[in-house]
C-alpha cells in the first residue's frame, strides 16, 4: 500500500505537469452549480497516473490470485479514455455502443470468475449477475465522479475491509495518492478512464472474494447517484419537468445549498456506515 501510494503520488504530480504543459483540461457545464466553471481548465483522466502506480506495485508485492481482475480494469480504463476523449475524436462513442463494449467486457470477466466463486446453483445466472455488477458499478461510479475527492473518498472507504488482499492494498494505495492531489481545491480529476475503471475494479473484488451480495449496500452512494440519474429521467419523459434541480445527487444538493464539501464529507460517512453495516452484518470480509 505505502508503494503504490507514494507511486500514485508521485505519477499524479508528473500527469498534472503533463496536462498543464499539453494545455489539455477538463471542460465544465454550464449549465451546472456555477461554482464549478472556476474548475475549468482543471487537468483530466489522472486515472492514468493512479492506476499505474497501483498495478505495478502489486506486480512487485502481489500475492493474491486477482491478476486477472487488472485486465478488467484495464479495459475499462481504455474505454474511459476513449470518453475523456471525445471531443479529440471524428466521433465520439455513442451511449449505446460504450454499453456494448462494457457489457462485453463484463461477460468475459463474469465467465472466468463463474468458475472461481459460485452464488447460485446455476453458473449462468452466476455470470449474468456478475455481468451486470460489474457494468452497474463502472457507471454508478461514474455519476459518482463530480466533485473534489468524492468518488476517491468513497472508493477508498469501500476497499479498507479487503485489507488483507494485495490488490486491494495496491489499490487503495493508488487512490490515497492521487486523493492527495484531489482534495479540494483539486489539482487534477480521474475523469472517465480513472472512475469506469475503479467501478468495474471494486465490483470484481467483491465478486472474486466472495462478497458480491454485500455491494449494493456498501456502495450506497453510487447506487443513490444512479437512481438519481434514473428516476430524473424518467420522470422528466413522463412530466416535462425536473424531479431534482439536477441530476446526479450530488449537483442536486449543492443546488440546494450544500458546500460541496460539506457533500463529499457526508457521502464519506455514509458510506462508511453503510460498508459497515454490509460486512457486519453480512458476515463478509
């Protein structure tokens, strides 16, 4: 963990430097809380950065079975940068071809970890629903992924009860580091390629160590942000009108008077309570 995060530390500062010196940063809504377009310019896809520093570090001190989970992750990161991308590409990705490139991914990972850890009597329902948790994750994730060290906080929460794995040591590690850029005011922001890819990642751990039944409840802050993305759209389709003043929840609090960190600070502990009721009461861990 100590390695991964001084790496992470160390390869965010270079992105941040890199990106500046590219003249390449994150472009902000104008149609959001007005207090983010002081946040324009921001260097972007620190994923990079963190996700380097944790993956060579567990290939230095690994010692679990989860080799193959980085290859998810790495999928997923290169999906994201094909997003964080998109104003740089002939054609960005469409919202249904980016689904059908995650499911896919999702189906390879769900059928080789089928055959490592069961949840049903029937292997195909094992590999649907693994599917679907890895893809859920990797976007709830990504609405997640709005303000200053909210997602990192969330995410670092969720991989402390996987403490005695070295890939989530390595892991958490590499969020820690690039955390310390990102606290507000950040000087850098995952963007896609760091929060699709920590998504898909935190939902494998859960899956390989047998602790799949346990997410929802621990990442309740993502599952929250995504049904806010739902319900909003649904309800706007049906009404014409807006259920929340802006979707994701956590644009909607802010619109409503909230710091923003005062949001990250009480999305921190909620989801710290909620993992601990999910393994305390699931047994999990």
């Amino acid at each position: 963990m100590a390695l991964a995060l001084l790496l992470s530390w160390i390869f965010t500062g270079f992105w941040i430097s890199l990106m500046k010196g590219l003249g390449l940063g994150k472009r902000v809504r104008q149609d959001g809380p007005q207090t983010h377009l002081t946040k324009e310019g921001t260097p972007s896809m620190g994923g990079v950065a963190f996700l380097l520093a944790a993956f060579l570090a567990y290939l230095a001190t690994g010692k679990d079975a989860f080799l193959g989970l980085w290859l998810l992750g790495l999928g997923f990161a290169l999906l994201g940068l094909l997003d964080d991308l998109g104003g740089s590409l002939a054609r960005p990705l469409r919202a249904r071809e980016k689904l059908a490139l995650q499911s896919l991914m999702a189906l390879v990972f769900a059928l080789w970890a089928a055959r490592q850890v069961a949840y049903t009597p029937w292997p195909i329902l094992d590999v649907l629903l693994i599917a679907l948790a890895v893809v859920g994750a990797a976007n709830a994730f990504n609405f997640t992924d709005g303000l200053d060290g909210l997602l990192a906080s969330v995410a670092a929460i969720l991989l402390l009860p996987f403490h005695g794995y070295p890939f989530a040591q390595t892991l958490l590690g590499g969020v820690l580091g690039f955390l310390w850029h990102n606290a507000p005011r950040a000087k850098v922001f995952m963007g896609d390629t760091g929060s699709q890819a920590l998504g898909a990642l935190v939902a494998g751990l859960f899956v390989l160590s047998g602790n799949l039944w346990l997410l929802p409840l621990a990442a309740i802050v993502p599952v929250l942000e995504v049904l806010s993305v739902v319900v909003q759209v649904a309800y706007f389709r049906r009404t014409g009108r807006r259920l929340l003043r802006m979707s994701p929840l956590h644009h909607h609090l802010e619109l409503s008077g909230w710091d923003e960190a005062k949001v990250v600070f009480r999305f921190a502990i909620l989801t710290a309570l909620a993992t601990a009721l999910a393994f305390g009461l699931g047994g999990g861990g």
